[in-house]
C-alpha cells in the first residue's frame, strides 16, 4: 500500500531473521484528529509495549513460533475518511507477508487501535482480533469480520469510549458471522492501568490461542 509523503510508520518486535507461523500485531492508540508523528515516547504507543511482551512469553509455551510484533503509526490521528490507522495496519500486515509468507496474524490494538484493527480485520491473512475497550461510533462497518474469531473487552468504568457502543458492535459483527467474545472488564477504565495484568492476560491468551488451535487445525 502507497502511503503518503513522510515519516513513516515503524514496524517492530520480532525481525525478519526469525521464522515464524504466526503474528500478533499490535495497534496503540491515538486522538480523533491529528498529524503529528508518533513518536516513540508518545504514551498510547508506550501503553501497548506490555500486551506485545505479554504476547512474546505466552507465545513461548508453544515453541517461539508465533510472534509479536508492535506498529507505531505515522500520525496520531484517526483522520476521518483518511483512516490513517487502517493504512499503516494494512501496510504492516503486507509487510508481514512479505517477510514470512501467508501466515495467520491476530491484530490486536486499543481504543483507536482497535477500531483499526477491526477494520483491517478483512484483509486476507487476518484470522482474529483483540480489540480493547475499541471506538466504533455508530455506523462502522462490521461485513469484514466474517468467518473472524473476534474478542472484544471493555472496562466497565470507561468514559472515553463507551462499553454501550462495543456491545453493539459485536451483536452486529456476531449477526454477521464473526466469531464474537464479549468481555466487560468490571471496574475497568479506558487506560487499562488498574488491574492491568487482567489485560494483559486476556488478550494475550485470546490472540495466542487462536493461532495455536489456528495452525493445529491447518492441512499440513
């Protein structure tokens, strides 16, 4: 995918040197609006280092094969139609490909990340998402989770984006054929701080399972 003019964005974690038989991309979130660079210190990137190391040490129970991998986003915003998060997504998982061939990749992003990973979730190698106390605004397209394992928490307590709206989501994406597990983090706010290893747990042994159950059950 041809990305417009700029920084552009950083894929990271486990290099190419590696082979690997599955992914778990990480997606960080963002603002509604903005074209400033993330930067490597920037806290919605720094908030998703945990999940892709809590990724790595479930991942190693099964041999080191699947792998976590981080995105850092060119911009730090949505950017209505231009959806930059969705394009950096896409660009990390043909670059994936590249490096290690058709392999099953679980995306797995927070907030604005989720919505893009939600988003992204159609394109080919995507077998499942993790999406994390996600925005999905009234209206976002759910056809692209079809034949998708699909888990979607949200904190209890969150005021940033709302519990309600992710409810509804997945009764639409589940009504579409996804795949859908709804998790309601009690007491849970949208930073994910408090009880943050719940978060962690969770959405690592959701996306690492499925690839393991994934590529048991592929014809070898």
């Amino acid at each position: 995918m041809a990305l417009e003019d700029g920084p552009g964005p950083v894929l990271g974690g486990r290099r190419a040197g590696s082979s690997l038989t599955g992914a778990v991309l990480v997606l960080h979130g963002g603002k509604v609006r903005s074209k400033e660079p993330v930067r490597p210190t920037n806290f919605a990137y720094l908030r998703m280092l945990p999940f892709a190391a809590a990724v790595a040490r479930r991942a190693q129970r099964n041999g080191g094969g699947i792998g976590g991998l981080r995105l850092r986003n060119r911009f730090r915003g949505w950017n209505g139609e231009d959806a930059d998060p969705v394009a950096d997504a896409v660009w990390a998982l043909e670059r994936i490909e590249q490096r290690h061939g058709p392999i099953p990749v679980v995306l797995l992003g927070h907030s604005m990340g989720g919505r893009a990973a939600l988003r992204a979730a159609g394109y080919p190698t995507v077998t499942g998402v993790v999406a994390l106390a996600p925005w999905v605004p009234e209206g976002e397209p759910v056809a692209q989770l079809h034949g998708r394992s699909v888990l979607i928490a949200h904190g209890g307590l969150d005021t940033i984006t709302d519990p309600a709206d992710s409810r509804a989501y997945a009764a639409r994406a589940e009504a579409e054929g996804a795949e859908i597990e709804y998790r309601e983090i009690p007491g849970g706010k949208h930073a994910m701080l408090r009880d943050a290893s719940t978060w962690h747990h969770l959405a690592a042994e959701f996306a690492v399972s499925h690839l393991v159950e994934h590529l048991a059950a592929a014809p070898h």
